[in-house]
C-alpha cells in the first residue's frame, strides 16, 4: 500500500469509526506517548535494561503501527501530502548520504 492510500485509509476510517479527527496538539501528545512505547519494547528487547514480565508480550509491530496511524492523522489534518514528503526525502538522503556512508568507517564490517 502507498502512503497517500493509507492517508486515505486513516481519514476513512476517522470519517466512519472515528467521529472526529483529535486536535492537533491532542494527536501530537498521543504520538509521543506512542513512540515511548516503542521505545520501552526497544530499550528492553534490544537493550541493556531488563524486560519486565508485562512487557514480554508487548507486539512492537503493533506499536509501530500505533505511531503510523497517528503521524498518518497528522498529515491528514496538516494537509501533508506525506507520499510526496516522503519521495522528496528519499531523493535528497539518497542524493546527499551515499557517499558520506559508504566512506563512514564506523559502518564498515
């Protein structure tokens, strides 16, 4: 699925299940709440703190997309066409960081 079609997806569903979009400052605390839980699975999976029992089965792809699905009605709501940032993006990281990783000795193996 692109993501102009999941922008669409999301503002769908908002419109049939959704009532209403969250105000932008609302949504914007509800994203960082969930990149914190993204960052509670990854900090004790994959690193060094210990995973507690309740957290053991947490779904980390349903946590990822928690934080898609907002960013997705923050996009919506900003008027972001989020497909065309993204391949804008893509194009100046690919244009601008090929060189500069590849002779990143840190990346080496």
């Amino acid at each position: 699925m692109s993501i102009k079609n999941a922008q669409l997806e999301v503002d769908e569903w908002i419109k049939n299940h959704g009532v209403r979009y969250f105000n932008e400052l609302t949504n914007m605390a509800q994203l960082t709440e969930e990149v914190g839980e993204v960052a509670r699975i990854i900090a004790r999976r994959y690193g060094e703190q210990s995973e507690k029992e309740s957290d053991r089965n947490k779904d980390l792809g349903e946590e990822l997309a928690d934080v898609l699905f907002v960013l997705l009605c923050l996009a919506n709501q900003t008027g972001t066409d989020l497909q065309k940032a993204f391949d804008k993006k893509m194009a100046l990281k690919t244009e601008r960081d090929h060189n500069r990783h590849h002779n990143n000795e840190k990346l080496r193996p």
